[in-house]
C-alpha cells in the first residue's frame, strides 16, 4: 500500500464502516467490507504507517480515535516475532514506527495518546532496550520541556512499559535491564518528583494546574513502586528523605480546590494518597530496616485518615490501601510493638475494622444493580480491593500475634450485633451481615480457591455458629426474603466446607437446590457456586465426599433447578451455574441418562444463541465440557446413543462452522472427535462429507485449531482408514501436506508426529508407499536446520513405531535408500546417545519394542559394518529401561509457550471431558517389554548359537549384562 492520499481516502472510509452498529456491514459473513478489508490489507507494507498518517492529520476526530485504537490492535497482534512464522510488519515499517511513534503520542490529544501510549507499552516489551535503546533517552529529555501535557504523556508511556517490573520473575536480563532504566530514569524523576511538588506550591490556589500537577504526582508516585517492587535500588535508598518526607506531606495535605463533589469517582487527592499507601506498604514490607526511621509517622498519618475519611465510595480505594499498609505492618514481628497495648488494639477495631465491614447503600445498590461486578468482588476478589476484603486481612493480620484479645474484643461486637439484628429482622439485617462478616475474617487463617478455609481460628465455634445463625436463614420459606443474609449464609456454607461436618454439609445441600430459584442473581450464583465446590470435596481414597448415592433423592429437582436458573433475568450466560450443571454431571453420572434428552436439548439451544455472539469464554468453556459428558455417560450406558447426539448437534455445529465462529471452532472439533471415537469401526458419511474442508489451508492458520484439529483427525484414522484409502485416497496429500506444514513450525512439530504416526499405525501399507521416502527426506531436512529437544523426541518415538509397523528391515531399507549407511549415522548420532530423552510410558514402549526389532529382527545388524553398534544399542535399551530420565534442555533452547503469543487469536481451550483416552499402539502385541527383549534375544541366538553370547560376554558392561540376566530369567529363558 502506498503512502497516498487515495489510500488514506479508502482507509478512511473503511474505519468509518467499522464503528456501523449493523453487524452487516461490520463483519459480514460473505462480502469482503470493513472489518474483513483491514484484516486482508493488514500485512502489506506501509499499512500501520498510513495509520499512523491518518490520526495525525484526519480532520475528524472520531476517525483520528479511531485510527489510533485500530493502530494499537494492529501492533498488538503483529508486533512479536514469532519464530518459524513470517514477520507480519516489514524491518522498514517497524523503524519508521519507532522513529516517529513517541513525538506523535506526545503532540496528541489525551485520548489517543493513551492510545499510543499503550502501542509503545507493546512495542517496548518485544524490543526495549536492545531493539530501542534510544527510547528512555528521547522520553527524559521531554522532562525538560516544562509542558506538562507532554511530561504526563512521557509519564504514562513509562508507567506502562515499567509496570511488567511488578510481576517478572527475578533474572539477570530483567536486573539487567532495571539497571540500564535506573541509570537513566531515576535522577531526572526526582528532579521532576521535586519540581512538581514545589509548583504544587507555587499555584496552591489555581484549580487547573493543581489538576495537571496532581496527574503527574499520581504517575510518578506509581512508577516509584514499580521501580522499587524487585529489589531496594541504591539511588532510591540514598533519596529516601526526599521521597519519603515528600509523601509524608502529601499524605497529609488537604486541598480544598481538589475536593470533588461526585461520591463515586475517587478524585485526584485520593488516588494520590492511595498509591501513596502501596508505596509506603512495599517498603514495610520489603525494606523493613530501611525504613524504619519513617514507619511510626506513616503509621500516625495513616491511622488520623482512616479515622478521618468518609464512607463515600470514592473514598474506597484510599481506605482499602490505608488499612492494608496497617495489616502489612501488623504481621511484621519487628513493628509488633506498635500493636500491643489492649487500648490501641480496641481502638482499631473500633474504629477502622467495624464501621469498613458495614454493608452502605452502595454495596446494596452494587448487590442489586450490579451483580456481575459484586459477585467479582466478592466471591473471586478482583483486582479491586474492597474496604471489606482490607478489614479482614487486617483482622487476619493482627491475630498472627494477638489472636486471644482480638478475639475476645470482636466477640463482644458480634453478639451485640446479632442482638440488635434479633430485635428488629427487618430493619436491622445489616447487623446480622456485619457479624457474619466479622465471625468469616476472625476464622479464617488461611485459605485457597480450591479448599477454602484450610487452616480456622479454634477460638471460634464455626458449626455452632452455623446451625445457630445461619442454616435458619436459609430454612426460611420465602427464598426471596433478606437475600444479602441468603448471600452471606450460602457464602459462609462456601467458605467453611472443609471446617463444618459433613452431615451438616448433606442438611445444606436441598437448601442451596432450592435457592436456585432465587431471583436475586447473586443468591442463586452462589447457591449454584457452593454445590459446584461441594460436589469437588474429597473425602477417604480421594473419592468425593458426597456420594452419587447421596445424591439420589435430589437429581430430578437439582437439574431442573439448574436449567430454570440460567432462564432467570441476568443468568442466561452465568458461568458458576454451567459450571454447576458441568460438576453435578460428572458427580451423578448414569444417574443423569432418564434426563439427558431434555439436558441435551436446552443445552444445543444455548449453543445456538450464544454462538451468535460469544462473550463469556468461562461460561462456553462449562456448556461444552457438559455436552462432553451428556455423551460420555450415555454412551458408555448404550454405545448406539451417539447417533443421537450427533442428529442433535450437527445442525449447530455446521452453522458455527459456516459462521467462522472463532472461539467455538477448537470446541466444535473436539466435541466431533469425541463422537467419532464413539463409533467402532466405520465413519458415518456424515463425518466423511467433512474430510475434504478438514484439509482447508485456513484452518490451519490459526493457532488455537492445531490441537483439536489434529485430534480430529487422529480420530478419521483410528476409525476409518481404510474408507479414505478407499474413498478419499487423493485427500492423502493434503493429509501429509498438514504434516509437512506442522513439522517446519517448533511450536507446533509435536502434533505433525501425532498425526503422522497415525497414518503410519492405521493407514493400509500400499496407501501411503509411494510417500515414505519423502516423509523422511523432510524429517531430515528439520532435523538439519532445527534440531530441539522436542522434535528429538517425537522422531525416536516415530522411527521406532515405524519399525514396529512395517519391521527392522524395511526401516534400514529406507534409510540407506536415502543415502548410503544413512541407518548406521542414525543409530549413532541419534538413537543410541538421545534415546534416554524419551518420556512417557507408552513412548518409551514403542521406542523399547522397536529397538528390539532392530536388535533381533535386522539381518545386517549381525553380519554388516553396523555389528560394532548392536552392543551400544543393547546397552542404550537396557538404560531406557533402568536409567532415569534424561531431561536436560540445551540453554539456547526456550520454547515459544503458544498460550504466550499476544493478541487476539483464539488459544486452544482442552476440554477435560473431551480427552482421548490413552492409546498404547503395541499393547496387545506386548505387554512387558523387557520380557519381550528377553524372548527375542533368545530366538535370535537359537538363529545364530553363539554369537550372541560371545558379543554380550565381550562388550557388554557388567552392570547391563547383570540386568539382562534378570530378563531371562524373568522370561525363563537362556541364550545359546
């Protein structure tokens, strides 16, 4: 694409296009418009310039808008190198990019420069500072510009390339790397850092200075704690006083001009103040002797703004900060003594943790309005932190040392509490709530997604409070009365399962069926969570603590339950109830098959709808691992069902397959491999009309579609390989062209051996001779140019299932073919030194076996220039066999994780009740490996007397021949 005016014109109103409401002519399924034309020209040369081009001079700002967002899509997709694919931008394009990207971002409006801003964010991941190494100094030379639009702009790009810092694992390139950013970032964001703080003062009264000032101080403060989050750098240490006593301040200042009236949003002052909190929380925790000159006055500033703070949501994330510095600093031994006296401890319950646990008119309004984002909060504690979830880590944080006080003060306000609530139900339920809050934070120690509560505070009596205070709740009549208590009843059942016995866990389990029908989303999300979590309990032999049998009286009503809650307003894609169905499948198994033709067809209905628009990919995930076991099940019962289920989701899944229903297609084709497995020993026309379109090219592009597709076809073979010798023998190529495609890719090498050992195990020998040659040729040509562990491994276990399937002979045949004494290198350079890298049983069977073919089997092995390697062969086997595992990994070697690669490509999602079953290709032909060695040697020396014991007595080193004899006699047989 050339940098014209015509292009930018076409550009241009294609964007437009883009942002049409009409999904036609958004993303049309067979005309080639709008998204569909930026998808087909997004390779060619100059396009991200002419982007670029565009938000720079467009004269409309929704296209400039626009523009940049399309821009930074386009780098997120594009940017990584992935090795063994094409570079998707050219060398020229990327300079040019890095040449101009940073004084664009900074001379544009602020919505697209957050826009750029993230763009080099992605860009600086991938190339900074090796690839970029101009950058930090083009962005700190802006600090001296004096314009704050463009500080901030510079501020925000490094707040977001340096931010990674919080969560990268320690290594020498990333010291490396913080080292380079100190060298040049620290001194001139101090000296910026001062200089602001002293213009705060100079425009003390101007509302719209202290505005830009305030942002910068904001983005400064955050980049602090993202250059001091690995480890205490000398520059900061040695500037602690004016970093500190300049927070201090900050800390306690109040600005009347940066008040905000809103009650929601956080204004500037306190989004300063909280990241003010984190910083000065990093340092007591991780630099606790460092700092231990400022703590007691961060201590006291923090504590009068807790005490000083309103309960106004905006107010929110300061509070919840503040109160964790406290419960960071609490847990220290070496601050404990700030903590001990009764009078300071009663006050900080009194005062922060008791009025931070009440339940305001926002959470109600969050809990009624605004479930989706409550449940997050709550049940999954996001990323945002509550004021709640603060107090309880406070609380947990405090009885580390003073567990008796704390206790014994908290158990006065919960009984005070529940007094109140038992005086008047229906106006005081939130003292009820807080008290279940407070008996929830002092109990619980220690906790996991997975278990729960795993370690309690045993001065609390959970089962007594249980049947006395909760289970009333939930026995009431009326499911929809006082549903916060439903809530927090259903949540304690969640939280406390490993602590409350298990009979009371069975006297639970109708009531959370039956709050199911609550319309409150949040009471039946969590009935539906807790019987998911319930369901996974394990008890005695690791089976699940609630028994199929225990459940018995209950499937009709559960399952009903289930289905009718996802027909409940705001439920219809909720993902705790999939998740639910999906568990109580797997626990009930055949006791679901009376229901399963009902199940199936709400299941196929919800298929249809949300593949229209899929957006929950938890809640998708759940639907089909539930189709997956509706099968399963029945058809372990009556194998002729899958006929059925096929009648029912083949419609669906060939409208998802017209569609291009990205995100469903790896589901669609494990579902059908699990079908086709189904069947015993003939594909279904149905199945074979889809061969051909299996082979498409396009599918093959996108990463997530390797897996299942390779799957699928693995199934094709297992079932059918004789109908498509038969009926589809000019498919043969494209099989094998998915191979070769396959082998050339690192990432990907491994499923073109899963696939290319099932031609060689199933396909009828004559179908495939006229390619053996060349599938080697290409074998060796990877080999050449690539040699990985990884593709190392597959070729031993393919040589030696290849030798199992066509014998010892016809393998050294092929190879010397290729090239004169090609068999002999192969044995030396590869099988005999790396065969010890194979893993896996069945792997290591297969490899077992055929090298004892070669071994037995292989004429030109006794009586050829490759006798010399029969010894090290032998030796190399009995090491497979009673050596550990070699798994080193060259350095050089660090494989690309595909679920890693940034952008928007649907990943592969393995379904757990799809999974093949484990196939063992030599099972029936052997069973114990080392026996079969034993029986072939033995027949081998009955063939030729002698000569195998005079090479063995020779060559063989001690400690082999001594297992060898452990064989033979295993076997009850000798050698001759």
């Amino acid at each position: 694409m050339e940098l014209s005016d015509a292009n930018l014109q076409t550009l241009t109103e294609y964007l437009k296009k883009t942002l049409d409401p009409d999904p036609a002519i958004r993303r049309p399924v067979y005309s080639l418009t709008a998204e569909k034309f930026l998808e087909s020209v997004e390779g060619s040369q100059n396009y991200p310039l002419l982007l670029l081009t565009l938000l720079e001079k467009s004269q409309e700002n929704v296209i400039k808008v626009c523009a940049s967002v399309t821009f930074k899509n386009y780098i997120k997709r594009n940017w990584r190198i992935v090795e063994d694919e094409p570079n998707k931008i050219c060398e020229s394009d990327r300079i040019a990019i890095k040449a101009n990207i940073v004084p664009l971002m900074l001379s544009s409006p602020e919505q697209i420069q957050k826009q750029l801003s993230d763009a080099i964010s992605i860009i600086g991941r991938e190339d900074f500072p090796q690839k970029w190494p101009d950058l930090l100094t083009e962005m700190v030379n802006r600090f001296q510009s004096g314009d704050f639009h463009v500080i901030n702009g510079v501020l925000r790009t490094a707040h977001s390339l340096f931010k990674r810092y919080r969560h990268e694992f320690k290594s020498n390139e990333l010291w490396t790397e913080i080292k380079l950013v100190l060298d040049a970032f620290a001194l001139p964001l101090t000296n910026l850092f001062k200089a602001t703080i002293e213009l705060c003062s100079t425009h003390a009264n101007d509302a719209s200075a202290l505005k830009v000032l305030f942002s910068s101080l904001i983005l400064i403060a955050k980049l602090f704690y993202s250059l001091n989050f690995q480890d205490l750098p000398e520059f900061f240490e040695d500037n602690m006083e004016t970093w500190m006593t300049n927070f201090h301040s900050l800390l306690t200042l109040d600005n009347k001009l940066l008040q905000t009236d809103d009650e929601e949003e956080a204004g500037l002052l306190e989004l300063l103040k909280s990241q003010i909190c984190d910083n000065a929380a990093l340092y007591a925790q991780k630099y606790d002797e460092e700092f231990q000159p400022y703590l007691p006055r961060f201590v006291t500033a923090i504590w009068n703004l807790l005490v000083t703070t309103g309960q106004e949501v905006k107010y929110d994330l300061l509070v919840s900060n503040a109160i964790q510095f406290l419960a960071s600093v609490c847990e220290r031994p070496h601050y404990k003594h700030l903590f001990e006296d009764q009078n300071t401890l009663t006050s900080i319950c009194e005062k922060v943790v008791v009025p931070n646990m009440e339940f305001r008119a926002a959470d109600e309004e969050a809990f009624e309005d605004n479930s989706e984002e409550y449940i997050r909060r709550d049940l999954e504690g996001s990323d945002i932190d509550t004021r709640r979830r603060a107090a309880c880590d406070l609380v947990r944080g405090l009885c580390k040392f003073f567990e008796g006080p704390v206790t014994g003060i908290f158990s006065g306000y919960v009984n005070s509490m529940l007094q109140e609530y038992a005086k008047n139900p229906s106006v005081n339920w939130k003292h009820k709530d807080a008290a279940i809050y407070l008996v929830t934070s002092l109990a619980s120690k220690a906790q996991t997604q997975k278990h729960g509560i795993t370690q309690a505070n045993e001065l609390v009596n959970l089962t007594e409070f249980f049947v006395n205070h909760i289970q009333p709740d939930l026995k009431s009549a009326t499911v929809n009365e006082f549903p916060v208590l439903k809530a927090d009843g259903i949540k304690y059942i969640m939280i406390f399962r490993n602590q409350v016995p298990k009979e009371q866990l069975l006297v639970s389990i109708p009531l959370l069926i039956n709050h199911l029908q609550a319309e409150s989303i949040v009471v039946h999300t969590y009935a539906a969570h807790a019987l998911e979590r319930l369901f996974t309990m394990r008890g005695t032999n690791n089976a699940t603590l609630i028994t199929a049998a225990e459940m018995a009286p209950f499937v009709e009503v559960l399952l009903t339950n289930l289905f009718k809650a996802l027909t409940l307003p705001g439920s219809s894609e909720n993902e705790y109830i999939m998740k639910a169905i999906m568990r109580s499948f797997s626990l009930l198994q055949e006791s679901i098959i009376p229901y399963i033709p009902s199940v199936i067809t709400q299941l196929t209905q919800k298929l249809l709808a949300v593949s229209k628009n899929p957006s929950k990919p938890h809640f998708n995930h759940y639907m089909f691992e539930s189709i997956c076991l509706s099968i399963r099940i029945t058809c372990k019962a009556n194998p002729e069902a899958v006929g059925s289920f096929e009648e029912a989701l083949f419609l669906v899944f060939t409208e998802i397959l017209q569609n291009d229903v990205q995100e469903f297609i790896p589901y669609v084709f494990q579902v059908m491999s699990l079908l086709l497995e189904m069947h015993k020993n003939e594909i279904p026309s149905s199945y074979m009309a889809l061969f051909p379109h299996l082979l498409q090219p396009v599918l093959w592009e996108r990463t997530g579609n390797i897996p299942p597709l390779v799957r699928l076809l693995q199934a094709y073979l297992e079932r059918g390989a004789s109908t498509i010798a038969s009926a589809a023998a000019d498919k043969i190529p494209g099989l094998l062209g998915v191979f070769q495609k396959l082998i050339a890719s690192k990432a990907n090498d491994h499923q073109g051996f899963y696939l290319l050992n099932s031609i060689i195990e199933h396909m009828p020998p004559e179908s495939v001779d006229q390619y053996r040659k060349q599938i080697f040729i290409l074998l060796f040509q990877r080999l050449q140019n690539s040699k990985t562990t990884k593709f190392i491994k597959s070729f031993l276990v393919f040589i030696n299932l290849y030798c199992v399937r066509y014998g010892a002979l016809a393998l050294q045949e092929i190879f010397d073919s290729i090239q004169p004494k090609m068999f002999g290198m192969v044995l030396e350079k590869i099988i005999i030194p790396e065969i010890q890298k194979v893993s896996g049983q069945v792997e290591k069977k297969i490899c077992a076996v055929g090298i004892t073919k070669i071994l037995t089997e292989c004429p030109p092995m006794m009586d050829t220039e490759y006798t010399k390697l029969w010894i090290p062969l032998l030796q190399a086997l009995i090491g497979l066999f009673e050596l550990p595992e070699d798994d080193t990994i060259p350095d050089e070697e660090h494989f690309i994780d595909i679920e890693d690669t940034p952008g928007y490509q649907t990943a592969f999602s393995q379904l757990a009740f799809a999974g093949k079953k484990e196939h063992d290709p030599v099972g029936q032909m052997v069973n114990n490996p080392r026996i079969h060695l034993a029986q072939s040697l033995h027949k081998l020396s009955t063939a030729c007397p002698g000569r195998v014991l005079s090479m063995l007595s020779t060559s063989l080193n001690a400690e082999a021949l001594q297992y060898l004899q452990g064989y033979l006699q295993a076997a009850s047989v000798s050698l001759l």
